[in-house]
C-alpha cells in the first residue's frame, strides 16, 4: 500500500498470534510425517471433537477459505448439481468464480442481511421439482450459508433448526461457512454453540485465518457421505499440505484452552467501542450486528477526509451523497487505534456541524 494508513479494512491484516508464534518456534525442528498425519493435527482434531460434542467426527486442516468451500462441495455433490446460497454468500460474490470452476452452479436465493430462510429454501426446492424440464435443470444439493453472515449478522438457534430441517425435507446438505466463528459465537445476542451447529450441519468449518492463526480451516464434518475420500478429493484440489502439522500446532494452540473465544470477544469489544461512538454521532447502519463487522452510513466527504488516515472497505454507493462502508476489527486489534478513530470521528462531526452553522449564517446574512 502506497499510504500508512490504520488498517480497519479486514480481520486478516495482523499475522498470528504470539502463542501461536512462540509454538511453531519451539516446534519448528522436530520431525513428523506429513499431510496431517501427525500427533498435533490428531490432538487439534480431538480438541475440535471435544468442543463439539461428538466423538466421530472427521475434521480436515486447510489452508484458506475459499479452498475449504471449494473442496467441501466438491466433495459433497455429484456433476449435475449446485449449491444453494444467499445472493450475498461469499462463495457468490467474493471468490473469483472458484465453484463454478469445480463444475458446480451456485443457485442464489435473495438476501439483504446476508441470510435466508427455510422457507425460501422451501419455495425453490418446490419450484425445481415442479419443473417440467428436471434434466435441463440444475439440480440444488447443497444449502451455504455463513454464521456469521458476510454482514456480520447471526443466524438464532431457531433459524439453523428451521434451515436443518428444511434441508431434511428436501434432501439437502447443510454447509456453514464459519469463516469468522469465533466472532460470532461470542457476539451478544448468540445462543448457537459448536454442539448445536454440529447437531444442524452436515459439515461446517471452524476459521483459523481471520481469528489469531497466520492461516487455516478446519473442517468439520459429521456426513459420512461427505467424509468418504474427502482426503483424495482434497489432495487433488492442492489442498493437503505436506507441512501439516503448522496447521494442527496453531488450531491445537488457539482451542485447547479457550483462547480462540477470549480474542474474538476483544475484537467485538473493539468494534463495539466503534459502534456506539457512531450511534451517539447519529451515523445510521446499513445493517444492524453484534459481531466484528461494522456498515456504517457515511456520507461521502466524511469517507474522504477519514481515508487519509484510515483503510476501510468500501462496500456500495447508497446515494449521491453517501455510501456504505464496512469498518472491521479483529483479534489483533489495538485499542488505542480505536480510540484514536473514535476522537477522529467526533473532529470530524464536529467540523461538519460548524461549516453548517456557518453556511446557514452566510445564508441569512444575503437574505
């Protein structure tokens, strides 16, 4: 980047943890076989069964994201059909066409808040089956979604069991994107833990890159059709790392004693800190979350003049003279770059109230 600038545009911008740091130095020259088939990705994997209440689960350490989603429903659907999934979802809009790539359409149900329902579920699976045409269509499969959303916004207890079940009834796989877990997990408002989204999945995967790890996922998956060859099929796609071990060291460091969950809640206190100070500004939100997402409204003036200072994403225009912008903490988050946006914010307001009084006094003066 061309500027120094205070990073607020992703949770991925630091590099890992210390403790995760400090393991991988003091592991570094001890030799294991690869592709994790090594004692610390046997003990992350049990860790990660333990915390999920579920002794059979196969858990799988990938490096990135979009890879994860790609080789998980690859493995998951045969070469007639799709994947269902928010407009919004991120393997839609963020990650290059690489499901389309594997073979596999992505069939979007409409979203604003980044989520869907069972019964919009329902109405395409209805209208798919009622079609004529079934050998000219693509055949819907598999449900992707993300908790939390690509909005930052969370999906209740009720509203995973009503899309479990309407998976069930249509046939469907489950699939949810846990890119940013932890965040939510933690985040007021959740009541959904890792026992009860392993009960409503079929598979999902607990994210490492974006919560205090230098990179990974790991998969979990409780469908015993998906696990099957899903090692070949993840080998194939470039997926198995022959390091595996850098993988289970970090997922085993960040879950065995609840440090994963303790970062998260300081990256939703971070953005909470951001989130109110806009709130008594008067900014409003494009969408309304607990987590570690924030989409605030600026107008475009304000956008400019906090850019030269600040990195945030900038997410869609709204009118002529505002946009969306989409403001991210993480685990790495330093409070006083918090702060220091948060009194740059109230410099700002507080410019912009006194260039309207002045422009209002000008205004009755020519009157």
């Amino acid at each position: 980047m061309a500027k120094n600038v205070i990073e607020f545009s992703s949770d991925y911008n630091e590099g890992a943890h210390p403790r995760l740091m400090q393991r991988l130095v003091e592991t570094n020259m001890l030799q294991t076989y690869g592709y994790g088939l090594d004692p610390y990705c046997d003990e992350a994997a049990d860790i990660i069964r333990n915390l999920c209440g579920n002794k059979d689960l196969d858990v799988h350490m990938i490096v990135g994201g979009t890879l994860t989603n790609l080789t998980v429903i690859a493995a998951s659907l045969r070469p007639h059909q799709g994947v269902i999934s928010p407009t919004n979802g991120h393997i839609h809009v963020q990650e290059t066409g690489s499901i389309e790539a594997t073979g596999h359409k992505i069939l979007t149900i409409p979203s604003v808040d980044g989520k869907i329902t069972a019964a919009q579920i329902d109405e395409y699976c209805k209208d798919y089956w009622n079609n004529e045409g079934l050998v000219h269509v693509v055949q819907p499969k598999l449900v992707y979604i993300t908790q939390p959303t690509e909005f930052g916004t969370l999906y209740k207890k009720a509203e995973l069991q009503a899309i479990h079940d309407a998976c069930k009834r249509n046939d469907l796989y489950l699939y949810v994107d846990g890119a940013r877990l932890g965040y939510g997990m933690v985040a007021e408002g959740n009541d959904v833990d890792l026992p009860f989204l392993t009960e409503c999945c079929d598979v999902f995967y607990i994210g490492g890159g974006k919560q205090g790890a230098l990179f990974g996922e790991a998969v979990v998956i409780k469908n015993k059709a998906i696990a099957e060859d899903f090692r070949p099929i993840l080998k194939q796609r470039g997926g198995l790392l022959s390091k595996g071990r850098l993988l289970g060291i970090q997922f085993s460091e960040l879950l065995k004693d609840g440090l994963y969950f303790e970062i998260a809640r300081h990256a939703n206190e971070m953005a909470e800190l951001i989130r109110s100070e806009l709130k008594n500004l008067g900014y409003e939100f494009f969408v309304e979350n607990t987590t570690n997402l924030l989409f605030p409204i600026f107008d475009d003036r304000t956008y400019e003049k906090l850019s030269e200072k600040y990195s945030f994403t900038y997410y869609k225009k709204l009118d002529n003279a505002r946009s969306v912008i989409r403001i991210a903490t993480s685990w790495g988050t330093q409070k006083h770059n918090v702060l220091e946006l948060v009194n740059d914010l109230k410099a700002e307001q507080f410019a912009q109230y006194n260039k309207d009084r002045c422009k209002l006094k000008a205004e009755d003066l020519a009157a």
